[in-house]
C-alpha cells in the first residue's frame, strides 16, 4: 500500500511506537520515528500538568523539528485511591529514571493497605497532531480504559502498567494477559486512535485529490 504522507511519532517509547504503528498499519501512511528522521533523540522538556499540555508540547516540538506531521502521546495511569496518581509521572512514578518494574513496585506499596474495593484505576491516552502547515492549530483526541489494580504483576505482555491493570471487560485479565489483538480493541491508546480515525481521513482525503490533480 503506498503511502500518501508522513507521520513522524513523536515519542522515544518503544511500547508505545509499536502499538500505534500497529494501530494505524491498515491506512496509507508512512509512520516515522524521531530517530529515523532526525538520527538522534529529541530532547523535549514534558513539564506540563495534564497529558493534554505534554502531548501538545511534544506533537509542536516534533512538527517545527521535522517540517512533518508530528502523532504526539501523552499517557499514564490514574488510580483513584492516590488522587489520579501517578497521572504524567506514570513514567516516573518510582524515580526519575525509573523501570516498568521499580514503577510497578512502587504503585504496589503506596496500594498495600488498600482493599480490593477501592482500588479502581484508569489508563488514559491523549493523542496531538500537528501539522507544519498549521502549527497553532494542534489536533487532540482522548481516549481512556477503566480497570483496577492487581495486587500482584500478571502476565508477560505490553509494558508499563499493564502487569498490574485489570480489564473487567475482558474476564478481569490483566492487561499484560491479553493478545495484541484483544488489547487493541480495549485499550486507552486504541480508543484514542479510533477518536483520531475522521481526522486522519480527513487529510488522506485532501492528499488523495492533490495528488490527484497532480496526475492531471
């Protein structure tokens, strides 16, 4: 399948690369990682509160560095019994340099004392896209996945979270449990690539006719 334009996915996590060129294969785009346009990695400062400002900076910061389109996330777990914590230090939840392990240690303790009850968590994704033709008018979609958290690590997929995330819909599996397959009909990322699909075929569309009336 030719593609109609490039995509740069603006983030250095592999999981996460993966899962989103997974989730876009079937369209006609050619999905780009930082590393292969610019050789090294982006150093971008993700100081914002709120998945939606860390997207946006990183989806703007990609766009202006590559002159490309630039399929920003931001994404994390909230769990209810610590206040929406980790929310945007999911990454960093344990350190600043920390492993999906050290993480998931840490979410462990800080759950120790809490029941099965109260132990209720959301995984949530917000996607930005920017354009290079239009770079104050960011895109955003949000998608989310309701669960709660294990009391011991399951399974041995995804990354992240996903050994501690239970999914009531499918069978109170963790996420770590499931296929590739049942996680992408499920997850908060695949729900906020599904919220992104009009946009998205919305500007093939518009590269179709281009090339279109470039053909005569």
């Amino acid at each position: 399948m030719a593609s109609l334009f490039s995509i740069v996915i603006a983030t250095t996590n592999e999981g996460k690369l993966a899962e989103l060129r997974a989730l876009l294969s079937d369209l006609p785009l050619e999905l780009l990682s930082v590393a292969d346009v610019l050789g090294d990695k982006l150093s971008i400062n993700e100081d914002g509160s709120t998945f939606d400002q860390n997207a946006l900076t990183k989806a703007r910061a990609v766009c202006q560095a590559t002159n490309l389109y630039a399929l920003a996330d931001d994404s994390g777990l909230e769990v209810d019994a610590l206040g929406g914590r980790p929310g945007v230090r999911s990454a960093r939840f344990a350190n600043e340099r920390a492993t999906d392990a050290e993480n998931n240690a840490a979410l462990l303790r800080e759950l120790e004392e809490i029941g099965d009850g109260g132990r209720a968590a959301k995984f949530r994704c917000v996607l930005a896209l920017a354009s290079p033709w239009a770079l104050d008018r960011v895109e955003t979609v949000e998608g989310s996945c309701d669960g709660f958290i294990a009391r011991a690590p399951r399974g041995s997929g995804g990354f992240g979270y996903d050994p501690l995330f239970i999914v009531p819909e499918l069978g109170n599996r963790a996420m770590a449990e499931l296929s590739e397959a049942e996680k992408n009909g499920v997850s908060h990322r695949a729900r906020a690539v599904r919220a992104l699909r009009p946009l998205l075929a919305r500007l093939l569309e518009e590269r179709l006719r281009e090339v279109e009336r470039a053909l005569g």
